[in-house]
C-alpha cells in the first residue's frame, strides 16, 4: 500500500467517525477496525504527528457540523394567587 493509499484510508476512516483529529491511543483503541495499523503509518511517514500533517495536506477531513436545535422550554405560568379576606369580627 502506498503512503497515499494509506492516508486516503486514514482519512476516510476519520470521517467516518465523525472527528477531524485523532490521537495515536484514541486510534489505537479502535483495534482491528481501523484500516491501516498505527505501526505502518509511523513506519512510512516517522511520527503520528506527520501522518496527521500529511493527511490534512493531502486528503482533509470534511466532518459535517451537525447543528444543535436548541429547544425552548416555555416559561413557566404564573400561578395564581389566592388571597383570603378573614373578617375579624
């Protein structure tokens, strides 16, 4: 596999996690699901921190910014006072 086929991979496999940036133990922690071994990448480009360079030179993540919808709780009615008129007799 080439630098760039592996870079692609790495790439895509970041979007599809939804992230744009990932750390070695992060990506690590994914096991055999990742598609290009962390030791190969390190091998081919010398640090984690060149892979990440490399790839957002080469093939940038796009991750889709998912907007919040933001829910308004209506305010809370006011209660109605009673007001008792004790006659003093």
């Amino acid at each position: 596999m080439t630098k760039d086929k592996m870079i692609k991979a790495l790439s895509d496999f970041m979007a599809e996690k939804g992230v744009e940036v990932m750390d070695l133990p992060a990506y690590k922690s994914h096991g055999n699901d990742v598609p290009v071994k962390d030791y190969l990448l390190r091998r081919a480009f010398g640090s984690w921190n060149r892979v990440l360079s490399a790839m957002k030179k080469r093939h940038p993540v796009q991750v889709a910014v998912v907007e919040e919808k933001v829910v308004k709780k209506p305010a809370p009615k006011k209660k109605a006072v009673k007001v008792e008129n004790k006659d003093v007799e």
